[in-house]
C-alpha cells in the first residue's frame, strides 16, 4: 500500500474520532433518551448503529454525488453546513418538546395522598405515586416507537463535515479502491466511538440512584437535547 494512502487511513480514523468525540450530539441524545425510556444496551447499541450509519452514509452520498457532478470541495462544505444548521435546529426542536411532554408526565405522577378507611372506622393518610408501568403500556404502542426514527432522521441531516475533503483526494486520482477504504475507515471510527461512549456512559448513568427524580428523567432528557443542539447552533461545537 502506497505511503500517502497509510497517511491518508490514519487521517481518518483520527478524524473520525475526534469528530465524534467532540461532538456531543452523537452520543448524548442516545445516553438521555436510553435512560428516560429505559432502553436495554442492546437497543440503546442497535438504535446508536443505525443513526450512525445514516449520519456517515448521508454525507457519503453527498460527496459522491459531488465527486460525479464536478462540484468544489467549498460548495460541498456549504451544503454540509446548512445540513448541519437543519440537524441542530431539529435537535432544539424535538429536544424543547420532549421536555415540555416531560415536564407535563411528571406533573401527572407526581406523589400525592389517600385517604385509606379501614373495616373498624378508622382512617389514616399514606403517599402514593403511580408506577410507570401503566404508561409504558400506553407508550409502548405510540410515541415509544417514533423515537428512534425521529433521532435517525436528524442524524441523516447532521453532516460529517470532515469526509469530504478525504473523499476529494483518492476521487482526483480516480482510485476507486481507496476511495473505499477512506469511507470504510472513516465510518468504522465514528460508529465505534459512539457506540462505546454511549454504552459506557449509559452503563454508568443506570447505576446512579436518582430517587425521587426518577420520574422527571423524560423532562431531563429533552432539555439535555434541546442544550446540544443549541450548543451545537450557537456555540459551535
């Protein structure tokens, strides 16, 4: 294998680290909503695999379409940005909402009191909260499965700005077979970095003891989306 091409793979994998390292909406929105939804690990990696995959694929088409058309790495990065801007405003969006549908179920199951008589007269008052295995009934058959699709499509939209330019240089030598191996490289790098911090992270977030928060980890996990994409818009990240 050719010396540039070893540079070229090396250059890849570390940006696909790194890009998705420094990148919290890769990983964030499947550790919160794993949590709130109680995915298992194997969900929470299956679910992560799929928007990954449709996060690099989606930029892959693109550069390959940009390769046969002719258009320049700066239009291509253009394209890429205003799909990054759609990506985050759609974080924001379905972030606020998740926490507003949150904030709302917590209120809902929030602890409150009865009065319970007894058979000789008397009386005394004991708390109770309903458990939420009468709303994952509910949910199981409606906003339950609209989850992972909703984040798989923002994910399509998130562009991996890095690809292209990686992309452009075995294109312009016409090497088919290293175009290839960049992409392959560059995908397994990213997938596998997203899905080890989400199963480690998820993995230490489901042992913590949250008590009496328990019940507003849905409001949690929206606003912690709603954040990304705004720190992602706005601070650029």
């Amino acid at each position: 294998m050719p010396q540039e091409m070893i540079l070229l793979l090396g250059t890849a994998a570390f940006l696909g680290f790194f890009h998705t390292l420094l990148g919290p909406d890769h990983y964030l929105p499947f550790i919160v909503m794993g949590k709130a939804r109680k995915w298992s690990m194997l969900k929470t990696s299956w679910i992560t695999l799929l928007c990954g995959v449709g996060h690099v694929a989606s930029s892959v088409g693109l550069g390959l379409i940009g390769i046969a058309l002719g258009i320049t790495v700066i239009r291509l990065a253009a394209i890429e940005s205003f799909r990054g801007n759609l990506a985050a405003w759609a974080l924001i969006a379905f972030g606020l909402v998740y926490f507003v549908w949150g904030m709302r179920r917590a209120w809902k199951f929030r602890p409150h009191e009865h009065i319970h008589v007894h058979a000789d007269g008397r009386a005394h008052i004991h708390p109770h909260v309903h458990t939420e295995e009468h709303a994952h009934l509910h949910e199981k058959s409606g906003a339950g499965h609209l989850t992972p699709w909703v984040l798989f499509t923002i994910f399509v939209l998130g562009p991996c700005e890095p690809l292209i330019p990686l992309l452009m240089y075995p294109a312009a030598k016409e090497n088919l077979w290293g175009l290839v191996l960049v992409t392959t490289v560059f995908a397994a790098s990213t997938l596998l970095t997203m899905l080890a911090i989400v199963l480690a992270s998820s993995w230490g977030l489901n042992r913590l003891p949250l008590g009496r928060m328990e019940r507003f980890t849905h409001a949690l996990a929206g606003g912690s989306i709603c954040l990304c994409g705004a720190a992602i818009q706005f601070l650029g990240l």
